[in-house]
C-alpha cells in the first residue's frame, strides 16, 4: 500500500481534481481510486501469481477490490475521509461474510 501512495501521489494525483486550484474533485473519487488501485495490483504485485478482483459481491454489497495472494484473500475498501473514519463497520460485515480475521487500517 506504501508503493501505491507514493505513486499515486507521484503520478496520478491529478486524476481526482476537476481544478486542484478552486478545490474542484471530479465525481466519484472513491471509483477513480478503485480503479487506480486495481490496475496497480494487476499490474505490480500480480506479477508472480495470485489474482485481483473488483468489485466483488459480499452480502451487504461489493468489495471495492479482492486480491488473493497465497491462497489468502485480502480485502481492500476504500474509503474517502471528509473528517471522520467512516466504513469500519461496513468492512467488518465483508470481513464475517468472507471469513477473514484480521483487519489493518491504512492512511
């Protein structure tokens, strides 16, 4: 996740912004930085074996991205912070429906 920041900050920033200057984000920046994150996993950590999927379906909804690395399923949901941690609960409820124990929150 350290390697997508530092290229996303680096390189693809100027996707989110209509006009960085008045402030101006374009719509949906949660879907752009899904898709950002997809391609990158695709193709930067996948290499080697294992397999990404978007969006996928998980009772409650869908999983922004699932990357399954040495047969262990990972679970990213992205979340846009506007002053307070939101989607914590939802990812919980994907983590039961997907028996995956452990969680890490990342800035």
């Amino acid at each position: 996740m350290t390697e997508f920041k530092r290229a996303l900050e680096s390189r693809a920033v100027g996707n989110f912004w209509l006009s960085r200057k008045a402030g101006r984000l374009r719509g949906r920046p949660e879907e752009i930085a899904q898709g950002l994150l997809f391609l990158f996993f695709k193709g930067v950590l996948l290499r080697d074996g294992g397999f990404v999927l978007r969006e996928l379906e998980s009772g409650i909804g869908y999983v922004d991205v699932s990357i399954a690395l040495s047969r262990v399923l990972h679970l990213v949901e992205m979340k846009g912070l506007r002053g307070r941690l939101e989607g914590v609960a939802q990812i919980a409820v994907y983590m039961e429906q997907e028996a995956t124990r452990r969680m890490a929150r990342r800035d």
